[in-house]
C-alpha cells in the first residue's frame, strides 16, 4: 500500500512539474522546456494511473 502511495505522490509532482514547464515553455517560446514539460506530464500520468490500477488489485 505504501509503494502506491509513493507513485501517486510522485506522479502527482511530475504532473505539476510538467505542466508548468510546459506553461513557461509556450509562454517563453522555449520549445525544450515545452517538450520537456510534456513528458513530465505523461510520466506524471503514467505513475498515477499505474498506482490506480496497483490499489485496485490490493482490494
């Protein structure tokens, strides 16, 4: 139980860092930190919805 929530925090901060590099990037016209804010997104979405899915087998 512990592991999911370690991946749901985790991912719950890459979320949050991507999308404001993401944000800073466009705003910036800074497309390496637009892309890189991006895979910060998908990672954070990732590791969200593999906690999702890990929580729901403990049940």
């Amino acid at each position: 139980m512990r592991s999911v929530l370690v991946f749901a925090a985790s991912g719950m901060l890459a979320l949050l860092i991507g999308i404001f590099l993401m944000v800073s990037g466009s705003l910036t016209s800074n497309m390496v930190k637009a892309v890189i804010g991006v895979a910060f997104i998908l990672s954070g979405l990732s590791a969200i919805g593999w906690s999702v899915i890990k929580r729901n087998k403990n049940l």
